[in-house]
C-alpha cells in the first residue's frame, strides 16, 4: 500500500502523561548550606575568645560560670600587661592607670546590674605571684565585687 491509503491511516500517538507535582525537599541545597555554615563556624569560633590567650593554671576543682561580658585583664609569661586583645605593656603605675580606665570604661558596657563590679583576670601559670599581685592590688582599688581568676581543669577529671 502506498499512495492515498497509507495517508488516510491513523496514527495512534500516545498522549505523554504529566507526573503530580512532587512534594519532597531537595537534599542538595540544604547540605549545601549546612556545609557552608559549618565552615564558617570552624573559622569563628577561635576568634571569638575574649582576652589576651595565656597559659592558664590547671585546678581540680574548676567552677564554669559563663561569661558575664564583664572586663578581662591578661598577663602573659614575659610580664606583659593586656586589657581584652590590647597590648598596655609591662606592669608598672602608668600601665596599672591605663588598665584602671579601661575597666571602668568596660563596666560601662555591662548591662547587668550584678556585673558592674566583676572582673575577669587571667595570669599565665608560669608567671610568680609577684607579678600578679601589683595588677591585683590595682583593680582592688577600684571597689570591685569579685575578681575572676581563670583557669583550667586538670586532665582526667
């Protein structure tokens, strides 16, 4: 058959079917971005520690209050006198006058009422309590409620 017969036959094409609209998450772009806030979590977080990093001194009995943003002093192994990440240099009467300022400007930061009067002091553990003690002295001075002193737990605790 050609010709005029073969143009007149039916073609029986089947109608394409539309699949229901799908109601599952796509995976990819939520792994995507979790991936991307792990990330940016990894590089943060050590930049977000508060003060001058020192050796701290290991206790067996350590107390973890959280950090109530009151003003955090360092001394580090050489002697050097720090207020939050800034240098104030070795401990002498104008280090100690400018370290007195900084807290008091830091306590105005403090929006608690209970940690107006708090500081947080963080002495390298190979550092003689001789260097501690003037820096120690001076913010008694000040009429503060409680002096912080950092440390870390002992391993195996």
């Amino acid at each position: 058959m050609s010709g005029p017969a073969k143009r007149g036959r039916i073609r029986h094409v089947k109608k394409m079917v539309l699949d229901a609209p799908k109601s599952d998450i796509n995976v990819t772009p939520l792994v995507d971005v979790c991936l991307v806030l792990l990330i940016i979590f990894m590089v943060i977080t050590p930049m977000m520690s508060r003060g001058k990093e020192v050796k701290l001194p290991k206790t067996e009995f350590h107390y973890s209050r959280k950090d109530k943003m009151q003003p955090v002093i360092g001394i580090d192994a050489e002697g050097t006198l720090w207020f939050e990440k800034i240098k104030l240099g070795e401990v002498d009467a104008g280090t100690l006058q400018q370290m007195k300022d900084q807290i008091k400007r830091g306590w105005d930061k403090v929006k608690d009422a209970e940690n107006q009067g708090r500081v947080y002091l963080k002495a390298d553990a190979s550092l003689p309590y001789v260097k501690v003690y003037p820096v120690l002295m001076a913010i008694n001075e000040l009429g503060v409620t409680s002096i912080d002193l950092g440390t870390n737990e002992k391993e195996g605790q």
